[in-house]
C-alpha cells in the first residue's frame, strides 16, 4: 500500500475532509476536468430538485459540518 494511502487510514475525519477539498482544489489548478460527466448530470439532477423547491441548498460549510457529524 502506497504511504499516502496508509497516512490516510490514520487521519481523523475532519482531516479526511480537508484532504478531499485539497485534493479537489488541486485537480482544479492541475487543468483537470472537474466535474467528470457523471457528476455533471448529478449536478444537474440537484438543481432541478432545487428549482423545484424540492430541495434547498445550505452552505458549504454547514454541509461539512453535517458531513462529519454522520461520521463520528
């Protein structure tokens, strides 16, 4: 198993958390293609639901905070 990947079993969560965002961030900078095509529509399906009224969206911030409230 490859370091990172080893350094990663033994992160917390919240820490797991700020390593996807880096990680996100740092495919963006890269010129990667964010985001891939499957979430893309996934993307699209969320903001049907929230022109709908079906859904709301909250801020990223509280989202992370319920994110890593479902994992402790």
């Amino acid at each position: 198993m490859p370091a990172v990947m080893e350094a990663i079993d033994h992160m917390t969560t919240s820490e797991k958390i700020e390593t996807i965002d880096y990680l996100l961030s740092s495919i963006s900078k890269a010129g990667g293609n964010l985001p891939p095509a499957w979430h893309e529509r996934e993307l699209k399906k969320t903001q049907a639901r929230v022109a709908a009224g079906i859904e709301r969206p909250i801020p990223w911030p509280a989202a992370k905070e319920i994110i890593k409230g479902a994992f402790l």
